[in-house]
C-alpha cells in the first residue's frame, strides 16, 4: 500500500477509534456497563499501523492521536467514578 493510502487508512482508524471511545464513555456516563476487550485489541492493531508510517507520516497524526489520548482520558475518568 501506498504511503499516502496507509497514512489515510491509518487516519481513518484513529477517527474511529475516537468514536468508539466517545460512545463507550457516554455509555459509562449514563450507567451502562461496557466490555472494552475490543478497543484494547483496535488500539494494539492502531499502534502497529503507527509504527509502519515513516517519521513524517506519523507526525503529520499527531494531532488526531492527542485528541484520542484526550478521548481516552475522559473514559478513565468516566471509569474511575464508577
């Protein structure tokens, strides 16, 4: 796969990630219990995609990988009260 095509895939990945984080916290915020074995597999499958991109390519995710660590921070926490 082209570079570009796996830093779009790889993009497209963290977003749905995201996603999913927002709805698993939403769910815990609202009394719902969640199984979060999923996303620690998506997470350790978005890592090894990371680790594929040239330097470049990666920094150019850095800001949609901190907006999903802020995602994943608001789970904790939403975790944490429970």
């Amino acid at each position: 796969m082209p570079a570009s095509l796996h830093t779009a895939a790889v993009r497209a990945a963290i977003e749905a990630m995201d996603g999913t984080v927002l709805m698993a916290r939403a769910l815990v915020e609202g009394g719902r219990r969640v199984d979060l074995a999923g996303l620690d597999r998506e997470a350790n499958a978005l890592c090894a995609a990371l680790m594929a991109l040239d330097a470049q390519e990666a920094k150019r995710l850095r800001p949609s990988l901190v907006s999903l660590r802020a995602q994943l921070d608001g789970l904790t926490a939403s975790l944490a009260k429970d």
